[in-house]
C-alpha cells in the first residue's frame, strides 16, 4: 500500500470569503472574487504551493449567493506532481 500524503495545510474556513481544504494529494481553494492571491489569508496555501511541485486540475469561476460579491473561484490543485507528470 503507498503511504498515505502528509497534511499540508489545515482546514480554512472564512464564511463568505474562503474555504480550504486538503483530501490526500488533492488541496481544494474555495473562495469569493474578492479574495486575491496576495490575501494573507491565503498564506498557508501559498506556503503549500511554493515549497512543492503541483499542477492545478481545475480553475473555475461561478455564481455563489453565499460567498461575498455573489461569486466564487474554485481551484483544486494536485500536489506532488509536476506538469509534465500529471498525464500519465
């Protein structure tokens, strides 16, 4: 069985603004429009994502009544791979 993926970061939860959560190799970023990379809030996913290869599996934005502007971007990245490995 290959070991388990180590938690990178721990659960962020900011209601309205940013939701940020880790399943495995899989760290998903839930957050309203107005939350801008450079947000400190974002600063452990930024940790995350410098010291490690990754590849962004998904960017999406869409309506979300719930988040503040009534819009989110949802981002989930696949961490331990560098791009050129993520195909096979």
């Amino acid at each position: 069985m290959p070991p388990q993926p180590q938690t990178l970061v721990e659960d962020i939860h900011h209601p309205m603004w940013l939701s940020v959560t880790q399943q495995g190799e899989y760290l998903c970023v839930y957050r309203s429009v107005l939350v801008h990379d450079n947000d400190p809030r974002l600063e452990p996913v930024n940790r995350v994502l410098n010291n490690n290869p990754h590849r962004i599996i998904t960017a999406l934005t869409g309506d979300d009544p719930d988040m503040m502007f009534g819009e989110a971007l949802i981002t989930v990245y696949r961490i331990g791979v560098q791009v050129d490995q993520a195909a096979s």
